[in-house]
C-alpha cells in the first residue's frame, strides 16, 4: 500500500514562481535584448553550477579534495544562489542517496519513476531529518550558510544580478534572466543527475545500482553525468574519469590545484578502475 504523501505548497510555490519569471525572462529577452545580459546569465549560471557541482557534491557531501577557504564560501554563497537547500541540507539527503540508492529511503529513489526522481521528490513533505555530515556540522562556514542560507539566496541569486544589471541600464532584465532564468534552468540541470543520470546511458563499472555514464547527461550538469563511475568511485573527485569524457568541473578542481587553491585530490586507483572494468566484461560475456 503506498502511502500518501503531503504536497509541500511553499516549495510548489516557490518553483512555480521561478519558472513563471523565468517565461518573463523568455518574453523580455525578445522584446530588451541585451548582450551584457545574456553574458551575466552565462557568469552567473557557470558559478552557481559549480557551486552545486564542485561545491555542494564534491567537496561537501563526498571529501574529494580540499579548497581553500575564499573558494569555499564562493562555493557556499552562489550554492545558495542555487535555490536548492544549505550545503548542510543537500549534503545530508545526498549521503543518504549514495547510502540507500535505489531503496524506499533514497529521498530520490528512481524506481519511483523518471519524474519522482526528477521533480516529484521535491513538491511532496518530507520527513528528513538532517543527519551523516557530523563532519560539516564542525564546519564554521557550512553552518554559516546554513543560519544564513535565505538572506544569501536572494542577495546573490537576484539583488546583486539586478544591481550588475543596473550598471547598463537593464537591472529587470538581469533579474528575470540571469536570476530566475538562469535558476530555472539550472533546477532541470541538477534535477537531471537524479533522474536522466539514473535512466540514460551506460554501465561499464557496475550494475548493482542504476546509476549510468552519458555524455549527454554530462552535457547538461556539467560533467555529472558520468553517474555509474560516481557511485562505483564515490570518493574520487572526477566524474569524468576519461581524459576525453566531458567533465568541466573536475578540469576546474584540477587547474585550481595547481595555483594551490585546491589540494589532496582524492583519485581512485587506476588498477581499481581496471579490476571494475574488467569483471563487467566478465559479466557480459557469462551473459
């Protein structure tokens, strides 16, 4: 018997708001086009990602490397521009992704279907508790952003792209487009890696879970869409472990790494990735 879950009307609300004012984005872009407008939505879509991708994902919920504190409340402040919870919040329902994938407590369980695990999870109240990241909760700057994670999601997700705006005369515009725009699309970016990263593509590590590999889904999330490798190798910092797989935020990571802003990249073994290799091959053929 599937029980009934209660329908979250403020996050209903909020996404519906959001896609609303991003069509007005849509319609204001033809009718006030501007090319500084466009380009601070670019900006500011690329630092929110990564805030997500190279922050949220890979260096607070899985430790992949280190990063030195400027970077980390760059993380922390344009994740919240995000829109998609504190670090602290994001990071716990992740672990519990990774460590119940696939079963009835994954927040985002895609045997629910494409949707639930795409949007569905989120318009629906959830009895979450906050737990796993004892870690982030020592954390100074995670717990920062956590007390403070409303006031910097509307300063950095739309008065300071407004203000940016202002400057050539377009602050609306910049609000619609690089602020609610922007957020909307990268909503279906993020949303992609717990729906199209668990139904589309391949499995050449593993098979005990129904994350896959995809270049198109890596198209999207910004090199997340190598999924089957992530949750075979979860404490390694590339997703795309492949010198030629398209994964702009483990390039990101490394190039940093070499001015010293980050350290300690955390790299899975090369015979390891062999051994995975090698017994699906196994798997294959036995089929």
């Amino acid at each position: 018997m599937t029980t009934r879950r209660e329908l979250d009307w403020i996050n209903i609300s909020v996404l519906s708001a959001v896609h609303l004012l991003a069509a007005g984005g849509v319609v204001w872009s033809v009718f006030n086009f501007s090319w500084a407008t466009i380009a601070l939505a670019f900006v500011w879509f690329a630092l929110c990602g990564l805030g997500i991708t190279g922050g949220y994902h890979r260096l607070f919920s899985h430790p992949t490397y280190e990063a030195a504190a400027w970077l980390r409340w760059v993380y922390l402040v344009f994740g919240a521009a995000s829109v998609q919870n504190s670090a602290l919040k994001w990071s716990s329902d992740h672990r519990v992704h990774h460590s119940k994938v696939d079963r009835e407590e994954d927040p985002y369980n895609i045997r629910r279907g494409f949707w639930w695990a795409h949007i569905g999870w989120v318009l629906v109240k959830g009895d979450r508790p906050i737990e796993r990241v004892k870690d982030l909760e020592a954390d100074p700057l995670v717990m920062w952003q956590h007390r403070n994670y409303v006031l910097l999601a509307v300063v950095f997700g739309a008065l300071i792209p407004m203000g940016i705006g202002a400057l050539w005369g377009d602050a609306i515009g910049a609000l619609l487009i690089a602020g609610f725009l922007r957020l909307a699309l990268q909503y279906h970016a993020t949303f992609a890696v717990n729906s199209l990263a668990h139904y589309l593509g391949s499995q050449p590590y593993d098979t005990t879970t129904s994350a896959r590999d995809s270049f198109v889904t890596a198209l999207v999330t910004l090199g997340e869409g190598y999924h089957n490798f992530h949750h075979r190798f979860q404490n390694d910092y590339r997703n795309g472990v492949r010198g030629w797989q398209l994964d702009p935020t483990k390039w990101f990571v490394w190039t940093m790494s070499k001015v010293g802003v980050t350290r300690n990249l955390r790299r899975t073994p090369q015979e390891k990735i062999d051994a995975a290799l090698a017994a699906r091959r196994a798997q294959r053929s036995a089929a």
